[in-house]
C-alpha cells in the first residue's frame, strides 16, 4: 500500500487554510499531518515526523510575540538541508517578481497566488507533483519567472543546468541531496537549477524535463 503524502500547512489565514483543508481532505493519498499560524513552531513539527510538503505562506509571523513576517528567504535552504525530502510550495498575495525569483533561488518547488482559481481547483494534484519533486508556479507567477530565467541566460539551458538534468537521468533513484552532493553545491542550489530547467523547458516534473530534453539533443539519450 503506497504511504499517504504528508502536508503540513504554515499560514495564519484561517479561511485559507479551512479551504485548504476541505481541498485535500477529499484526497484519499493526502493527509494533513499539522496546521501552524506561527513560524517557530514548524520545526518541532518537522523534528516530530516526516512532511513531504510544506506549504508555506510568505508573509506568516515569526512568532505569537513576533508579529514580523519569517524570514523565508533565509530559512528555505536551512529547511532544505535539515530535511532533505521536503519540498515547499509557497503562496502569496503578491505577484512580484523579485520576490517570485528569490523565492524560487532559494530552492522552492513553486509559487502560488491565493487568487488562482486554477491552482485553488487543482490543488490536491499540484500537491502530488510536489512531493514528487515537480514544480509549480501560478500562470501570472510563471510568466514572471520565465522572463526573468531570459534575461538571465536567454531561452537556452544554461551548462549547470545541463548538468543537473544529465545526473537525474544517469541516477533516476537519487534524491536531490545526493545529486547536489555529486555537482559540490547546496541541496537549494541544485533544486534551483533544475527549477529552472523546468520552466525553459515547459516541463512539470523531472521525468518530463528529461524526456524533453533528450527529445532535443541536449543530453546523452536513451541506450538503443
């Protein structure tokens, strides 16, 4: 029997996260293992069990006391490295695309907006890409994203990225702690490459950003 995905949802709007609840409640391979309002107390939850995916508001208070936002764009690659297997979707308010960019450089698997009604639709199934290691923007935060990766290196995949999508391919059953262990660079920084590879390349998933890929000659194929 396949193991239920664990959630655990970081957001001090309560409405949103009765809505998230309702959303996945109705998903037999999903399960909600904790609902936090405040920051710092993730980590216990995280130190207590597994969580496949954390969903983390942008702007949740670090504290009861400390009503300052937490500081995601410091923790997310300390959350990374502490927990190897979690993978993090943020959601906002907000479509800005500096904050968008260093969201997803500092190892993100997606950025949502809490007015997408498509990502709000289908948000057991982005859940399930998630855990798998897939990445999701909203189409507005996508849009953003993409140009950015544009005028950073042009359409073309840049060699590091080449690279990180070469090692999924020679080592399918490698999670990405060890890929980045291969490549000398952060657990962050290799989800980051291939965050990247993903939305040049249109794909959703690592197989899929293979696949496409190797369709166009950009890494060694499939053996005959």
């Amino acid at each position: 029997m396949q193991s239920k995905i664990r959630v655990a949802i970081l957001d001090d709007h309560p409405i949103t996260v009765e809505g998230y609840l309702s959303k996945l409640g109705k998903d037999p391979q999903i399960e909600v293992a904790a609902t936090m309002s405040v920051a710092d107390l993730l980590e216990p939850v995280l130190q207590k069990g597994e969580v496949d995916v954390l969903i983390l508001d942008v702007s949740v208070p670090t504290s009861a006391e400390n009503r300052n936002p937490y500081p995601i764009l410091h923790v997310i690659p300390n959350l990374l490295e502490g927990h190897p297997n979690l993978n993090i979707l943020v959601v906002s308010m907000r479509a800005e695309r500096g904050l968008i960019r260093e969201v997803m450089a500092a190892g993100a698997n997606g950025y949502v907006l809490k007015d997408d009604q498509n990502a709000n639709a289908n948000l057991p199934a982005i859940i399930r890409s998630v855990a798998e290691g897939g990445v999701y923007l909203s189409e507005e935060a996508g849009d953003l994203y993409g140009r950015h990766l544009e005028n950073e290196n042009g359409k073309q995949l840049s060699p590091r990225q080449l690279e990180a999508l070469s090692l999924c391919a020679a080592f399918p059953g490698d999670k990405s702690m060890a890929l980045a262990q291969k490549m000398h660079i952060t657990h962050s920084s290799f989800r980051t490459l291939l965050s990247g590879a993903y939305i040049k390349l249109g794909a959703r998933t690592r197989a899929e950003a293979i696949a496409k890929a190797r369709q166009m000659g950009l890494i060694t194929p499939d053996q005959d």
